[in-house]
C-alpha cells in the first residue's frame, strides 16, 4: 500500500552501527550507541531497540487519541499511558528478531470501550502498520 508522505526526518550513524554514533541530521539529537549487555555489549549507551520502543509508544497513544476522536469512540484521557517493551534476539531460521507488548492504560475509561480503541490505533499507527505480518505484536490494556 502506498502512502502520501507529508514529512521526511533523516538520521546519519557512524561507526560500527551498534557501537558508535548515530544523530538527526538537524542536530537535535546525537547518541552514542552500544549493545546491551544482555547481547554482549557495555550497555553504556543507546540501541536501536530503545529508539524503536520510544517511537511506539508515542506514536500508538497519539493513534489511539486519533481513533477515538475521529471514530466517536469516546475520550482517550489526558494521563493514558502506552508502555512500549521491545525485545530482540536470534530467530530459529537466522539473523535476529524482534517482538514488542504493548501495555496500554486508559484510567477510567470502560474496558470494552479501551478494547476499541486499542484495536482501532493499531489500524492508524504506521509502527503497526509497519509490524503487522513481520513481528509478533502484543497489545495489553491494564
């Protein structure tokens, strides 16, 4: 499926990837970058797993308001949260994989009703979009 972009961000990593540097090329963020220990690495600096996990979270709770808003299904409050838990490691047919849960609170609001809405953001955020059919996505409302 095609999609009219309106906005373009673009990043510049140096280094070995994984261990060394990557920023925006706006100059508004610039990490250093180094596995977690848990891969091997220092755990000293950022991964692209925690960059991958910052980015959901955000973009599926502006989703959810969005579906509400838009869909009538009522009000998404001001103090929901979405916590984002991003995990990678080796797939059994090579390379490495990720998979990601996702805790969703909506305090307040009917459970059916938050039901709704978290099916529906997954339908608006370009992350699930981008996920659906290649990880295993979980969504749990709390």
């Amino acid at each position: 499926m095609s999609a009219d972009i309106k906005y373009w961000t673009e990043a510049h990593a140096t280094g070995g990837g994984r261990e060394g540097t990557t920023a925006l090329k706006s100059g508004t963020l610039d990490l250093n970058m180094t596995p977690p220990k848990e891969l091997g690495g220092s755990g000293a600096g950022h991964n692209p797993e925690e960059l991958f996990a910052l980015g959901y979270a955000a973009c599926y709770l502006g989703a959810m308001r969005f579906a509400a808003q838009s869909e009538k299904l009522g009000k998404v409050p001001d103090n929901a949260t979405v916590d984002a838990h991003v995990g990678i490691g080796p797939r059994s047919d090579g390379g490495f994989g990720l998979k990601v849960k996702l805790v969703v609170n909506m305090p307040g609001v009917d459970a059916a009703v938050a039901e709704k809405i978290a099916e529906r953001g997954h339908h608006i955020c370009p992350y699930s979009n981008a996920t659906k059919g290649n990880i295993d996505v979980e969504t749990k409302i709390v």
